[in-house]
C-alpha cells in the first residue's frame, strides 16, 4: 500500500529555515510525479512545488527563490528545503503522489515574528 509520511515541521521565527521531508513507502518516488502543498488556517489548500521524474521543478510565484525541493532516490525521500520564511509561510505542508492522488498526513510550520 502506497503511503506517504511528512516530517520536519516546527516553529521558526521570520527570516528562518527549515526542511520538510517526504518518505515515500510502496512505490518509488522517482517514478512519479511528486508535489507539496500548503493549507493555512481558514484557507484552501494551495499547491507550492512540484519535482518531475526526471528532476525538474516547478514553483509556486510565492515561494520562488526562498524554497527549493529536491529528492534522495536511494531514501526514496522527497525534501523541501525552506530559507527565508515568512509569516504567511505558516500552514500544514503536504506531499502529495500526483499520479495516484496519495497525500501525506501534512506536518505543521510556524513562522513567528
């Protein structure tokens, strides 16, 4: 069964960095399309990154420049590493296989002032 962990999470103040991690179980990670979303409170959930099978990324305007993701095939891990947060950054970060529709249970990042 294909499932998908987040980790990472916590609190940081404004200007900080953190990396959320994506481990991957009952299918490779490489084989399919992999994205991150975000949903703050009182928000829908918004996507911001995605990593193609063949290492290409794209990003949400938001984000771009401040996050970047990458993906540790022999871990069959996917990161976002996150610099320069900002308080609008504060939401529940998920993973998610696109190709099969599988999410992660998310992992809560606050950006303190």
């Amino acid at each position: 069964q294909a499932q998908l962990v987040e980790s990472g999470g916590g609190l940081v103040q404004s200007g900080g960095s953190l990396r959320l991690t994506c481990t991957g179980s009952g299918f490779t990670l490489s084989d399919v399309n992999m994205t991150w979303h975000r949903q703050a409170p009182g928000k829908a959930r918004e996507w911001v990154a995605t990593f193609a099978p063949g290492g290409a990324t794209f990003y949400t305007d938001s984000v771009k420049d401040r996050f970047t993701a990458s993906r540790d095939d022999a871990k069959n891990e996917l990161y976002l590493q996150m610099d320069n947060l900002q308080l609008e950054d504060t939401a529940v970060y998920y993973c998610q296989n696109f190709d099969s529709q599988t999410w992660g249970q998310g992992t809560q990042v606050t950006v303190s002032s």
